[in-house]
C-alpha cells in the first residue's frame, strides 16, 4: 500500500534521547483512542493525543516546528500508518515507536495516566 520507508525507533532508544535533552528535537504524538491514552497502558510523559482518525484535521499544525514526530499506538501498527500517510502529504520528520506500548511495558519505561 505504502512504497516509502519509515524510519523506526524501539522503546530503549527514545526513552534515552528524551532523557538526554531530546524532549526539544522530538514531539510524541499518540494515535490511539483518547480511551486506551488514559486507559490500562497509559501513555508516555509528554505525549500529544491525536487520534488516527483525526490526523487528517491537524495536518498543518504537524507541518509547524522542526523536532521530529515519534508516533505512537498499542503495537507500532496504526502509529506506522500514520507514518505513512504523512510521508505521503508531504511530512517528512516522521518516526515509528516499533513495537508500540506494548514494547514500552516489556521495556519497563515509565508512563503516566491522566
């Protein structure tokens, strides 16, 4: 469906960029419901809510700023999609959490729920 590339990141490795002063050079952006955001696996420090559905409406506003956007969902699935799609409109900064929040819980990596 999807020709172009994206670019991956696992758990361990964002976790010790944004530790290490990336929380400026990198924007994470959830594509779940807002009820799996706040639900059982939470959602990561500093995340931003958008989900899938509505990616299409904030477009311009994913275009804004310089700092990559790590997209984010329960497996690497959806949030891999996004990546896609976005590459497609013409956004070229996009990562994908492998493995997901699913990943960051086997990794042990904090996260919070409100």
């Amino acid at each position: 469906m999807f020709s172009r590339k994206i670019e991956e990141i696992n758990p361990g490795e964002l976790s010790e960029l944004l530790e290490d002063g990336g929380k400026d050079l990198y924007t994470i952006i959830d594509v779940r419901e807002p009820a799996e955001y706040y639900g059982d696996m939470g959602h990561i420090n500093g995340s931003i809510l958008i989900p899938l559905m509505e990616l299409k409406d904030s477009l311009d506003k994913l275009r804004e700023g310089s700092s990559k956007l790590v997209f984010v969902c329960s497996s690497g699935e959806r949030s891999y999609y996004a990546c896609s799609f976005l590459k497609d409109q013409g956004i070229e900064k996009v990562v994908n959490l492998k493995g997901g929040m699913i990943q960051w819980h086997l990794s042990g990596l904090d996260v919070e729920y409100e």
